[in-house]
C-alpha cells in the first residue's frame, strides 16, 4: 500500500493544497467502496472509478499508482468507518435483555449495509488471488479485534471468561452471516426475528434477563 | 437454464451413450464448482473449465450453450450436493446437549467447505449482475429451506414455535457466518470454540443441557 488513510496519519499541514488532496484521496476511496458495492469488482477500474468521483485519471493515479493499492486502502477506510460507526453507537438505553438486544440490533447493522457488500467484492477477489489475500489479511484481523473490543465494551462482558469471549465472537460470525444473507435477498423481517432470538440467548447467557 | 441436473431428472433410458452424455454433464458441473472455489469467478469460462476437465470445448457447449447456464446449473448441482450431505450426516450419538453440539458441528462443516467457497463466487458476481441474480434467488431459497429442513429434523425442534425456528435459522446464520469467516483465515480451533458456545446456548434454548 502506498501510504496510510488520512485518519490514521499523524497531523499534517493544515494547508489549502494539502486540504485539496485530502479531500480527493477521501473522495477516490469513498467513490471505490461505493462502486464496489454497486458494480462489482470486476467494473470496478481505477479509471471507472476516478470517472463516477470526477476525478480525472491521472489525479487518481497521483494518489494510487495501481488498482491493488487503490483497492486495498478504500477496504482500509471503509474497515476504519466502521470502527467509527461501532463507536458512535449510542451507549445503548435500559437495562438486562432489553440492553443486550439494542447491542446485537446495533453490531448487525454496522457489519451489515454497504460496507459489507463492498468488503464482499474484495474478500472474494482475494479468496483466490495470493497477493491480494496477503494485502487484505492484516487489515481483515485488525478489523476483526476492532470489532471485538467495541461489542465486548457494549455488552459490558468479561472477556477474559472463554465462554462469553466466544459467545461475543458468535454473535459477531451470526452478524456476517446476516450480511450475507442480505445482500441477495432483502430479509430485514426474518433478520429481525433472528436478532431477537439470537440477543435473548445471549441475555440468558450473560445473567442479563 | 437449459435443463434439469441428471440426479433431479426422471428416469431416462439407460443406453451407454445416455451415461456417456450424464457422466460428461456431472464431470463439467464438478469442474465448474472446483475452479469457481480455486481460480474464481472471471476465470471459470467455458473454455477454461472445458480444458480442466479433459472435454472439449464444443462437448462442453453442446450441454451449455452459454456461461451463464454452466455457472447457474453447477449452483443448482452443488446445493443439491450440500442438501444430501445433510441427509447423510449419521444421525447424532448420545442426547441433550452433546447431541445438539454434534449436530451444529455438522451443520457447520456442511455449509462451510469448498461448496461454500464456489457458491461465494457467484454470490457476489450476481450481487451486482440483476440477471445472473435472478437465476440465483429461486436456488438459494430452495438451499435454504432444504438445510431448514434437514436443521430441524436433527435437531428434533418444533418447528411451529417461532422462537424455536428462530433459533435454527440464527444456528444456520451463524455457520454461514463462520464459512465466510473461513474463506480468507483457516480459524478451525476457533471456530470449534465458537460452535462450542453456540451449541451450549442453543442446547439450554431447547431445554437439553
């Protein structure tokens, strides 16, 4: 990868130049996760993608000299925005179950939604491709702990106990599962009904019900 | 599709060259899930998958004419493989919450694997291509309710009570959820955990612990 998303990096210059660029490199990334999400990898081309963002093609180009990097760093970004949209969810209201069911409510939109489909498009490009796998893979666990971290804070667990460690990486793997049901059908009823399910265990298992 | 899996077809007059023809079709539909799950989508064409199974590329067309119906009937050929996968998972040892430990287990392994990675293939090309979406859906919900099926009979669930289905539905999330999870990272000893969890929950759920 060339070089890190502008969130991560350490405070620059503050200058109208360095403004401008920022907010192009944001705008390439953003408008890759939106073309992956909708158009597939495959349609997905630095020019293709440098088009639909108004960009022309060297710009792109000035900020990502290949595909791969191009690719590799919007899936670091959108990885990044989801982090952030589990940090913004609101310290969920109430008390025991009810509690737990706005947590697993909240963890299954935020791993579900555009930014999944999108991740699906690389994570599958990669499933057979070495060298994409390998640029993916430290950004996939990074995530994966990210994630973690923020639904054991939610849920208040012990995370040092084995089984509520694993019982909050279920319900992370019952979220994916989730995703991916939904990105061929539309089944926000039946996703209901399985959340409430699902957070009613989780509740019993937690002492919270 | 052009025509109906020779396993789903009625009996047809068994002449040498009709096992000929049926074991060519069998032969291009196992290919096909092979290179879907090891090279990919964009590279399971006609021809590619015609050479990797020692057929020759008009032999392949004279039972496909198009890509498309390759790609759709081996999808059809591998749900069909999974669902009897399910049927012949031995029928669980021991009760309570061991049982349902073995079954999840099972359920587990039978949605994940190589089927799981060649249908992924196709999910996610279809998740942006309407057409190839719409040849998919109807195949996906009759895997669904097959597995369904088969999920609850193991099981021994009552079906009819709707937490108890809610349950089996989130138990088959979840192991697409972990089949995904397993596409990028072979996480078996975390996965046994994970599985080990959910089925202590759902054994309580079902009052067999």
């Amino acid at each position: 990868m060339a070089d890190r998303p502008a969130g991560a990096a350490p405070a620059a210059p503050a200058g109208p130049q360095q403004d401008r660029s920022r907010q192009t490199r944001r705008r390439l990334l953003e408008t890759t996760v939106r073309c992956l999400a909708t158009h597939g990898f495959q349609a997905s081309t630095v020019g293709f993608i440098a088009a639909e963002a108004g960009i022309s093609r060297g710009a792109a180009q000035h900020h990502f000299r290949t595909r791969e990097a191009l690719i590799v760093a919007a899936l670091e970004h959108m990885f990044d925005e989801r982090v952030a949209l589990l940090d913004r969810l609101a310290e969920p209201a109430g008390a025991g179950a009810e509690r737990v069911h706005a947590v697993v409510a909240g963890l299954v939109e935020t791993v579900g939604g555009d930014l999944f489909r999108a991740a699906l498009q690389v994570w599958t490009v990669a499933a057979a491709d070495p060298e994409l796998r390998a640029a993916v893979l430290p950004l996939e666990r990074r995530f994966a702990r990210g994630a973690h971290e923020r639904a054991v804070r939610l849920l208040g667990v012990d995370d040092t106990d084995p089984r509520l460690r694993a019982l909050v990486q279920a319900t992370l793997d019952l979220a994916r599962g989730l995703a991916l049901a939904g990105v061929l059908t539309d089944d926000a009823r039946r996703r209901a009904r399985v959340v409430r399910a699902w957070s009613d265990q989780l509740a019993a298992a937690l002492g919270a019900d």
